[in-house]
C-alpha cells in the first residue's frame, strides 16, 4: 500500500489554499501534487437588495448554506452590519454537506438540518419535508450557483437567493503545472467543480486534446460537467473531502496495479 502512489504526479485546481491537507496526504504516499487553482473567490458588493434582506433577517424562517464560501461571506456581511454573528433564535438553518456543517461552529452556531450527501439534489430530497408551508428561505450563494433546491422547494416554501460572491478565472496560473498537464507528464487532475473544470478547458483550449485528460472529479455534480464537455472521468469520489478525494485516488491506482501487475 505505502508504495502505491510513489512518484506520481498529481495536479489540483481548487481555489488557493484548499489543496495542503491533500498534499500532506499524497505526500506521505511519496507522491508530488501540484496546486494550480482555476477558480479564485472573491467577495461581491451585496446591494440595496442584498442589504434589504440582512436587516430584515428575522422575517425568514431558515437559512440554507449550500457551501462554505456562502458560509463565510454571509457572516463577514452580517458582522459588518450588527458587530455580531448573532442569528434569531428562531432562525434554523439547513446545510449541504458535513463540511460546510462544521464551519459553523467558528460563527458561534450549528444547523438543525444537515443531509448525510453532497450535493442539492440529495439536500431537497429531505428537507422539503422539514419546511412547513409557507415558510421563508434565504440562500446565501455565488453566482454560478445552481437552483436546484429553489426549484424543487419552491411550490412550498418562499425562495429568496442574495449573491455573496463571485468565482473567477485567476489572473495568474502555474505555469510549471500547465506545462507538464501539456506535455503530458502528470498522473492525475483533482477537479472539484463544474466552474473549475470549464476553465481548465479554457486554460487548455488549442494547447491539448482535452478528452486525453485524466481527471478525478468530486461528486457526481462536477462528473456531470466534465462528460457534458466530452471527458470520461477516471476517477469520482464519492465525499467531498481531502481524505475522500485521497482514498478514491489510491483505490483507483491499486485496482490498476491489480489488474495490471
């Protein structure tokens, strides 16, 4: 097992500084990851509208964080406004995925739904069933969010969705990781979004045949994506985590080396 990934050579493109749990990972399996994020997160002015629905926080009856950046910049806005991060008592919020349920707890608070997957479709499943008729739902989001929970709530509950922030190419790129992608000379790409994919596509365009990539994707949200643009994934893990990209990686290459010894 320790020798599984010696060696190998893996490229991420999540957005600065998500990458060092998993390098530290793939680091102790002897194996090199390079960051070369295609997605930066950048805060976005709220608005008269935006503003609106911060002061009136009280008239909604749940909260719903589709993702840890939603998290983060909805409370830096709320501290802006009352100096606190304090939510009514009534207020209950609802969260996809476990880890955007765990940074939480750094604002002083918990969710009183969290679904057990990762993604909006499994989310509405369940929490069309907590919501009472008639009741109100902020979405904190960015703007490439989907609306995949609006949608299939919408019919019960009162949607409202307030843009926090936006997802942007970088204006920079690792060049040295590009160059080897081009040439080649990598193992494996983590591709964490459908936003991340498109502009590694982008970044690519002319430059390589992109359905040669070897790309392992987070969920079947990002696998979609990437199939839509022509790629077959090698590799899809099932959590949303460092550790869950990681297992699915050494599981993937020790059935390889089973198959091929």
């Amino acid at each position: 097992m320790g020798n599984t990934l010696e060696n190998k050579v893996f490229i991420s493109v999540r957005p600065e500084g998500q990458s060092a749990e998993l390098e530290n990972l793939l680091s102790e399996e002897s194996a090199t990851l390079l960051s070369m994020p295609t997605i930066e997160i950048k805060p976005l002015p709220l608005g008269e509208f935006g503003w609106t629905q911060l002061k009136n926080i009280g008239s909604f009856n749940w909260i719903v964080f589709t993702s840890p950046n939603g998290l983060r910049y909805f409370f830096e806005r709320l501290f802006e406004l009352q100096n606190n991060y304090g939510l009514p008592a009534h207020l209950k919020i609802g969260v996809v995925g476990k880890k955007t349920a765990a940074n939480l707890e750094c604002y002083g608070t918990s969710a009183e739904f969290i679904n057990l997957g990762n993604t909006a479709e499994e989310f509405s499943i369940d929490f069309i069933n907590r919501i009472n008729k008639g009741e109100r739902v902020l979405f904190p989001i960015g703007n490439l969010a989907r609306s995949v929970i609006e949608n299939n709530i919408s019919q019960k509950a009162d949607c409202t969705r307030v843009v926090f922030y936006e997802t942007v190419l970088p204006e920079t790129t690792n060049e040295k990781a590009l160059g080897l992608i081009i040439e080649d000379q990598y193992d494996l790409i983590i591709v964490t979004s459908p936003s991340s994919c498109n502009n590694l596509l982008h970044l690519l365009s002319g430059k390589t045949d992109p359905t040669r990539l070897r790309l392992v994707c987070i969920g079947q949200t990002t696998s979609a994506e990437v199939i839509k643009n022509g790629i077959e994934p090698l590799v899809t893990a099932g959590t949303a985590t460092s550790q869950g990209i990681y297992t699915a990686i050494l599981n993937y290459f020790q059935k390889k080396t089973t198959l091929n010894p």
